[in-house]
C-alpha cells in the first residue's frame, strides 16, 4: 500500500541566494546566481560565513546551518527531531579541507582527520541537531543527491520512521577540482550558459548546500515515486542514444513538467534529450535549472527539488533563463501551475535517478 509522503519544509543556501526565499526571488525575477570571477563563470555562495567553524570541515558546517535551518520551518519539535532518520549527500565532501584550502577557515588540528570523511558532513548534522535516528552518506556523484531523497523515501515508504531530514552539499570551486574538470573536458570552455545549445562546450560550477524535510502523512508537495537505475557503459560518458535513462523513465507517469538534468556538456545533451524523444511521443515542457545555479554536482537535485517544491507550494512555477536554445520538438514555455514535475539526476559512471513530485 503507497503511503503519501510530502516535503514539509525546505532551505538552500546558493548562488541564487543564501535562503530558499531569496533563491525563489531571483529566480521568478529571471535572473542567474551565475558570475565571472578569475575567468570563470560560476554559481558561488555570497554569505562566506556558512562555512566557517572550527570544529567541522566547510562542507560539514553548511550541511548543519541548511539543516538546522529546515528543521526550524517544518516546526520539528526536540522529540520529533531525536527520532528522525538522516540521508546526506556529496559528491566531494570536504574537499577543501583534502586539499589544504580554507586557511581563512582556522579550522582546530584535533578534528584534522574527521574533515577529510565525507562522512563527517552527516555525523555533524547528526550531532549538532541531536538526531539520534540512524544517518547515511551517499556519495553517487552528481545524482547523490536525488539519490538520498530517494532512499529517505524509500524508508518512509517501508514504515521504518515517520520523518526524514535529507541534506546535500557540495563546494567545487577549488583551482585543483577545477583542473581535474577541464582535463576531463567537462567545463566549460566557451563560457556559454546554454546547455541544450549545439554550441555548448561544458558545465559551470556551482557551491549549494540544501535541506529538505520529508514527512508520512504531511502537508506539502508530494513525493510519489523514485527510481534508479544505472548504464553500465563508461565511467566518464553516457550512451549516446540515451536507451538506460528512456528505461528508467518508462516506469513513470507523463508529468506535466519535466526537469533534466542538463549539465551542459555535449554528451550529456545529446544522450539526455534523445531518451526524452524516444520515450514521450510529444515531451513535457522542460525545466532548465543550471542555468540559474550552476552545476552544484551532488547537491544538483536536491537543490532542484526544494526550488521546485516550493514553486508548487506557492503554486507560481517561475520560467527559465531567457535567451536560452530549445532543441527541435521540445519546448521550455512552462505551465504556471503544473499538478506534476519529474526531476532527472546523472551521476559520472552512469548512474541514473528520477523523482516524481505532484502537488495535491
């Protein structure tokens, strides 16, 4: 028996703003948290100060300030909150601290060895919110994640708790992730912020940390199937017919709106809209959120969803990017009030995840 299970209450802290609130501002206004900086076009978190702290690696104290700052929208009190289970993503973790950056940071040697675990990021959410239900750490490159979503999903879904705190975070910008990207051919070369555009020559970064709590029987966007799978083919490209994500997404309803995951690389454009035309006979409108955010890898789906959800929740779904290339037999004139919204999530090695939500 399918249990309803809803987004209660959400935050972010992006290059569109530091709050969901001032994320959903910029966005309806039409304008992209992107910026040059060094030669680099990005999506970078203005308030600096969510990543400080002594104790806990960067990525670690924005996964706390955004989860904290959930919890207190969804009105959790103490009791709920202890008994909650836990999903975090990223795909870097605390990279920094790895690499010796964030000297302004005047982290404490004591905690040396825990700032280098990807795991920190959720045992510190865990212990400065006072859950005690059981946590995980998903790590499934960019689809991360959607991925924890949809485990926190799938654990409500089993009846094992009756709500869930799902957290991603992910800080790319350092100058040495940023070569292994462009050795990789995976950034961007041209500047170009037009993902689905023949022209396009790779993604660009983007920081996010982003929160969102999932409750059984709550009020709020609903949350009514997840499903993965993955290709098997290479560890850096997808298949160019786009044949293991037309699979996954056969086993869903046609939505009303569509958001790919549209990272901006040439691959990835090609593969991602050939699976959407061989599965829908005419395809839903579709969603472009990079644009506006940047690539913020592990924390790209989630980061879409909470903006999503809280579009639906406020029923006003804001457009896309203006300017921006529609390939043929596709459309990016969205519904104002869709009833149904399919988020799609790739991660590097060729793991793919959906997330249906409908708003009731």
């Amino acid at each position: 028996m399918s249990r309803s299970i809803a987004i209660t209450a959400a935050e972010t802290a992006c290059a569109l703003g530091d709050t969901l609130d001032a994320s959903l501002a910029t966005w309806q206004a039409g304008r992209s948290g992107l910026s040059q900086q060094e030669g680099l076009l990005a999506g970078r978190i203005a308030d600096r100060s969510v990543l400080k702290g002594r104790r806990y690696g960067a990525a670690s104290n924005l996964g706390v300030q955004v989860a904290r700052r959930a919890v207190a929208r969804a009105g959790w009190s103490e009791a709920e909150t202890r008994n909650a289970w836990l999903f975090a993503a990223s795909s870097r973790g605390n990279a920094g601290e790895l690499l010796g950056s964030h000297a302004w940071r005047r982290p404490s040697r004591r905690f040396s060895a825990s700032n280098t675990l990807h795991s920190e990021i959720a045992a510190a959410i865990s212990i400065e919110l006072g859950i005690r239900g059981p946590w995980q750490m998903i790590s499934n490159g960019c689809s991360a994640g959607l991925d924890a979503l949809g485990f926190a999903w799938m654990a409500l879904q089993a009846g094992l708790t009756q709500r869930a705190l799902v957290v991603a975070v992910d800080l790319p910008l350092y100058p040495e992730l940023l070569r292994d990207f462009q050795d990789t051919r995976l950034l961007s070369t041209s500047g170009r912020n037009d993902p689905l555009s023949p022209h396009t020559s790779g993604f660009h970064p983007g920081e996010a940390g982003v929160a969102l709590t999932l409750e059984l029987g709550g009020q709020g966007p609903v949350v009514k199937r997840y499903a993965a799978n993955s290709d098997a083919y290479d560890s850096l490209v997808i298949p160019e017919d786009g044949a293991p994500l037309a699979e996954l997404l056969a086993g869903f309803e046609k939505p009303a709106l569509l958001c790919p995951h549209a990272t901006g690389t040439a691959n990835h454009a090609q593969a991602e809209m050939n699976a959407l035309r061989s599965t829908y006979p005419q395809a839903p409108p579709l969603l472009l959120l990079k644009p506006f955010t940047g690539h913020t890898l592990g924390a790209s789906g989630l980061l879409d969803i909470a903006l999503i959800s809280e579009a639906l929740r406020c029923r006003a779904m804001p457009g896309n990017l203006s300017g921006l290339t529609c390939p043929d037999s596709l459309c990016l004139d969205l519904p104002p009030k869709p009833q149904s919204v399919l988020k799609i999530a790739s991660g590097m090695g060729g793991h793919n995840a959906a997330v249906l939500l409908t708003h009731e």
